[in-house]
C-alpha cells in the first residue's frame, strides 16, 4: 500500500515540477517577447524623434543658407556662407540618422563588436552577484 501511495506522489510531483517548467518557460517568452516590443516601440521614438529634429534644422538651415548667400551677392566676401560648411555636415548627419541607413550601419557594427569583440562588453569585476548585491544593501542600511 506504501508503495502504491509514494507512486502516485512520484507522479504526482513530477507532473508539477513538468508543469511548473511549462510556465516558468511560458513566463520567460512572454518577458522576452514584452522587452522587444518595448525596445522596438523606443527605436521608433528615437526614428521619428531624430525626423523630427531633423525638420527643426532644415528650417534653421534653410535660413542661413538664404540670409548668407543674400549677404556673399551683396558684399561679395565669403564671410556670410562660411557657416554653411559645418552645418552643411551636420544637416547631412541629421539627415542621415533620419532617413539613411546610419541605423543600419549602427546595427551592423553592434552585431561585428558582439561577435568578434566581446571582450569590450565584460563589465569591470564581472556580474554583480547575489552577494555583492546583499552587502551593498546592508552597507546602505546601515549607514541610514
């Protein structure tokens, strides 16, 4: 009778411990599958935000370039659109971030420094651990 009791609780826990698996596994997508969406919808924002600026400085730009090619026909010195220059690389730069393949390019390098230059990646003394963690709180604690 012992043996037929132990047998059902054998089988009984090993039921649990797959399903408690399952869910753990389930929990886990579900947590991944979350931080990409949330990754992805801040990608968005940092796209349409750099758009954005993007709109801001073509106007500035815009401006600039007219008021200082207005003034070279005037004058008939350089002085005016010497500031085109710089802004006309930052203008190509905001553009770029915007609507080019920097993205992509970022992405590229990312994935070229993670699989062949990892070593850049290690945090200084490794992963905090449990313990490093705990004494940092009581250290905290008790200086309160």
């Amino acid at each position: 009778m012992g043996s037929i009791v132990g047998k059902a609780m054998d089988d009984n826990l090993a039921k649990m411990q797959a399903f408690q698996m399952q869910t753990m596994q389930m929990q886990l997508e579900r947590q991944l599958q979350m931080q990409n969406q949330m990754r992805e919808r801040m990608m968005a924002m940092q796209i349409s935000r750099a758009r954005e600026t993007l709109n801001y400085f073509g106007t500035f730009y815009t401006l600039v370039a007219v008021g200082g090619i207005g003034a070279f026909i005037k004058r008939k010195t350089p002085g005016p659109i010497i500031p085109l220059v710089p802004l006309t690389f930052i203008l190509a730069y905001q553009y770029d971030m915007a609507y080019g393949t920097m993205l992509r390019r970022m992405r590229d390098e990312s994935e070229h420094i993670i699989s062949d230059e990892y070593d850049l990646l290690k945090l200084p003394s490794g992963l905090p651990t449990f313990q490093d963690i705990e004494a940092a709180r009581l250290k905290q604690k008790g200086g309160q």
